[in-house]
C-alpha cells in the first residue's frame, strides 16, 4: 500500500504537470513551465524510491543512469531541424515502456485482476505497441531513411482493418483469459498496426501523426496507471492524452485538413492530383540567380515566405545573410510565416531563432498578408501549398479554405523551388504561371548562396 | 482484485484529468504548438515511476530484465524528453520581446 506521504508527493507531482502545461501554452512562462514539469517528475521519481524501497534498487538506479545518459547527449546535441524526429523517437520508447510495463504487471497477476484492470492491460499493450512502432517509423520517414511520399499497396486498408480486428479480438482475448502469451502476441499486432498506419502518411503530414501518437502513449501511460492503482500516472498520462488530442486537431485545422483525411486520405486518389499532372507541361518563366538577385536588390520591400524545403535544406542561416545583405542596401526585410511551415507546425519560428533572425521580422499569418499587399517582392523558400491561392478561389480544391499567405497579392513573386513537383496536397499551383512570377530552380540552400554571392558582387 | 470504491475513484480521476487536459491547452498559440507538444512528450515519461514499481517487485530474471528495459527507455522519454524541450524554449529568449528579453 502506498503511505500517504507518498501520495501527497504524487498529488504535487501532478499539480506541477498541470502547471507546466499551462506554462508551456504562453511565450513568456513557457520556459518555467517546463522547468516545473521536470521538477515534478523528478519528486515523483525520488518518492517513488523512497516509498516503495524497491528490491533492485541498485540496478534500478543504474538503468536510469544508462537511459539519462543515452538521451542528454543527444538532445543537448540534435540539430533544430532534426528535433521532430527526436520527438518522435521520444515519445516512442516512452509508449514502449507504457506497453512492457503493462505486459510485465499481467506476467505478475497472471489474469487475477478484475475485467476492467485487464482492458487497461490489453489497451496499455496494444496502444503502446502501435505507438512505439508508428513512432519509430515516423523517425524513419523524417530521418529519410526511407521514402517520404506515402506509402500504399494493393488493399492496404483491407489490411489495415484486417489487422484491427485481430487486435481487438486478442484484446478480448486478454479480459477474458488473462493469459500473458495472449498479451504478447496483441503487442506484437500491436506493433504491425503502428506501421500500417504510418506508412500511408505523407511526410508532410508526418508531425501530425506524431503529435496523434504522443497523445496514444498518454493514454497509454494512463490505463498503465490504472493497472497499477498509481494516480499521478493515470492524471500525468490523461492530461497528456487530452491535451495531445486537442493539439492534433488545432494542428490539422492550421493545415485546413482533417485527421482522418491525414490518416488515410492517401487511400484515396485525390481528384487534384490529375489536373497537377496536366498542369506540368504549362510555361513558366524561370530565371538564373543573378536576374533574381537584381529583382530583389532592386526591391524598396521584400517579404521572405519559407517554408518546408527551407528546413529540409537547413537554409536558415544562408536566408538569414541574404536578409542581412538586403537589408544593407536599404531593402526592408520581413518574414511571413505560416502557422504550419516547416516540418511542425510553429517548427519555422524555433529555426529562424535559431539563426538569430530578430523577432520583430517575424510576422505572423495576420499582420503578413497586409505586408505582401505593399512588398515589391514576396520570395517564397521551398513553401507551396501555404502560398497557393487556390485555397481562396477554387472551392473544389482539396485544400479550399485552408488560411493562405497571399503571395499573390505583391508586385512580384519568386519561388526558389527543387522542382515543378506540387507541394504535398498533390495539387497545381496556378500562381507558378502568373505572369508575374518568377522561378529559381535549385536546392534551396545552394540557390540562397548563389543569390547573396550575386548580390555581394 | 481491488474494491470497486476504488476503481470508481480512479476513474473520477480520470474523466477530471480529461477536461483539465482540454482546458489547458486550449488558447495555445501556433508558434508554441511544437514545444508544446514536446513538453507534453516528456510528461508522459513518467510511466518511469511505473516501471521503477515493476522492477522492484520482479519475482524473476527474464521479468527483472525487461522492466530494467522499461526503466530505460521511460527515462530516456522523460529526461531526454524534457531537455530537449528547455533547448526549444531557449531559442525563444533573449531577443527583445518585451522588456528584460534582451541583453544576451
């Protein structure tokens, strides 16, 4: 039985993870905020020491030791850009470890709980499993270990729902029986559907998924907390499952899509990407880097709109110097950045501070489009479907009413762009071939580079 | 088997952490979504203290070894998970937003 003390110390524990939720919700406490849930976990950790006096302690203490030392280096170390798939991986062992333990307590109870501890135990199992492997293979994807376009074969979701059923009817299994090899083969399933739902998705989409599964490993830890009576792991994982639920959804709302349509919207051939395949043989008027070097040098206003091929390029320093450069010829420099640019949504604005870019050029969706209205120049970095004005005026296209940049609205727009390949919404950018367009072709990083030598010469 | 009493307990417990869950995310800006979500990341490593709870009370070696793997891992998730979110956080300060911002 856990002493009272022990309790209260776990009550605090809680207390401080709500607070730092709610710290991490604003700019100016999100800092303490994490600082208090780290305190939070740390007294959690001590009184958990402390008051179950555990046999193994020393080995205990040595396994904690192992896993803070596999994990600080690295995210002392990791690249900014590569810091989604950290997360991912992050929040993958932890769904991992949600799943063992579940496992582990059904081995020690070999099915004497009650049928409601054991539906905790078989969605611990299963969530924890699909968590550690559809994180993991996000990881992969962001990694580009493999490919980041989706992934589909002949009756997927028939495999997929396959899949499904056999989990659910194992997890019935489990309440039923209570058996532990009964439990490992639902992990195993388990891990096969994490795959089979993260192989669909398109990189893009990626972070949504990640946010999606770190929301599926609260819950786990939750029904984890449950099984062993423990009510800090039980408030801990719902707080994360709750409020993990919620962000994914404001973060497909900023990308005007649905979850369900990330998920599997890649079962189905979007109507959009025929008329891309049309659109590819059209004329657009492409140019070198020393005429757009000129334009922008040239420019009283530039507004720079990055987006995801800057980050995959690791461009932000370069964007930086090619501000710099302009802004020492009098230019007047802005960024524009949508709310979901770069690999996560709010991802650009954690990259352009880390190039030191000052704050007060970064402009939100809200004050950049009046900004575009008045800039001789809008220079889009490796974005597309943010900028695509379709969103605004074709209401049969897949991503009609999704919040835009109006790019469209500057005098001149010029994409610096790898290829004429459309943006992951699979569909064609009309403003490509506006006349008033201008395209640089090129890694976005090596054509920043030419631009600044150009302008330096 | 527990008393019924208190599955009942744990279960209020459960429906209130949902709705504080929801209420305090709920009017984060887009710009904090990624910290956010990376700070709510490493919350749910504290299934450590579940692990720790395992390992302490494994009858056998093979049961012994795989929550020594949980402890790992759900330490790797919670430390890792927290230091990575405080270098996120870090480039956010320090560039003149407001007064006391600045000067570094």
């Amino acid at each position: 039985m856990t002493p009272t003390w022990a309790q209260l110390g776990y009550l605090v524990a809680a207390i401080c993870f709500v607070l730092a939720l709610k710290g991490l919700s604003s700019p100016r406490t999100a800092r303490t905020g994490n600082l208090i849930g780290a305190a939070g976990a740390a007294l959690a950790v001590v009184v958990v020491l402390a008051a179950d006096r555990p046999r193994n302690l020393l080995a205990i203490l040595g396994a904690i030791v192992l896993g803070s030392v596999l994990a600080v280096p690295v995210a002392r170390r990791v690249q900014m850009t590569a810091m989604p798939q950290l997360v991912a991986v992050f929040n993958g062992v932890g769904g991992g470890a949600a799943a063992l333990v579940a496992l582990l307590e059904l081995a020690e109870t070999s099915g004497a709980g009650g049928w409601l501890e054991l539906l905790a135990v078989a969605f611990s199992v299963l969530v924890g499993a699909v968590s550690f492997s559809g994180s993991l293979l996000t990881f992969a994807k962001l990694q580009e270990l493999m490919t980041t376009r989706p992934v589909l074969f002949a009756g997927g979701p028939y495999v997929f729902g396959g899949a499904l059923l056999v989990a659910a009817a194992l997890a019935v299994g489990v309440v039923l029986d209570g058996g532990l090899w009964l439990g490992v083969v639902l992990a195993v399933v388990g891990l096969v559907v994490g795959l089979l739902l993260v192989l669909p998705v398109g990189g893009a989409d990626v972070p949504v998924v990640i946010s999606l599964l770190n929301a599926f490993t609260g819950l786990t830890v939750a029904a984890g907390g449950y099984v062993l009576g423990n009510s800090l792991l039980l408030v801990a994982g719902t707080l994360v499952g709750a409020s993990g639920t919620l962000l994914t959804r404001m973060m497909a709302t900023a990308m005007g899509r649905s979850v369900q349509n990330i998920l599997f919207g890649a079962f189905r051939t979007p109507a959009g990407a025929v008329a891309a395949t049309a659109g590819e043989a059209r004329p657009v008027r492409s140019a070198g880097a020393d005429d757009v070097a000129i334009l922008l040098g040239y420019a009283r206003k530039v507004v720079i709109v990055p987006g995801y091929g800057l980050a995959v390029a690791q461009a932000q320093h370069t964007i930086h110097e090619l501000a710099d450069v302009l802004e020492q010829r009098g230019v007047d420099v802005s960024y524009a950045i949508h709310p979901v640019a770069g690999r996560m949504p709010g991802h650009m604005n954690v990259l352009l501070a880390e190039a030191d870019v000052p704050y007060e050029q970064l402009k939100e969706m809200d004050s950049a489009n009046p900004e575009l209205r008045t800039a001789d120049v809008a220079l889009v970095v490796g974005a597309n479907d943010v900028v695509n004005p379709a969103a605004r005026t074709s209401p049969g296209s897949p991503i009609y009413g999704m919040p835009i940049l109006d790019v469209d609205s500057a005098q001149a727009v010029v994409f610096l762009k790898r290829s004429m390949r459309p943006g992951f919404a699979g569909i064609d950018n009309e403003l490509l071939h506006d006349p008033k367009t201008t395209l640089l072709f090129g890694d976005a990083k090596d054509s920043l580079t030419k631009l600044v030598a150009s302008l330096k010469a | 088997m527990r008393p019924v009493g208190e599955g009942v307990a744990l279960l209020t417990v459960f429906v209130l952490a949902v709705f504080v869950g929801f209420e305090v995310v709920s009017k984060v800006s887009s710009t904090l979504h990624t910290p956010l979500m990376s700070g709510a990341n490493a919350i749910h490593g504290i299934i450590l203290v579940g692990a720790i709870l395992v390992a302490g009370n494994a009858e056998s070696t093979l049961t012994l070894v795989v929550a020594l793997v949980a402890v790992v891992l759900a330490t790797a998730n919670l430390v890792g998970g927290f230091v990575v979110t405080d270098r996120m956080l870090h480039m956010f300060r320090g560039r003149g937003r407001g007064p006391g911002g600045g000067g570094r």
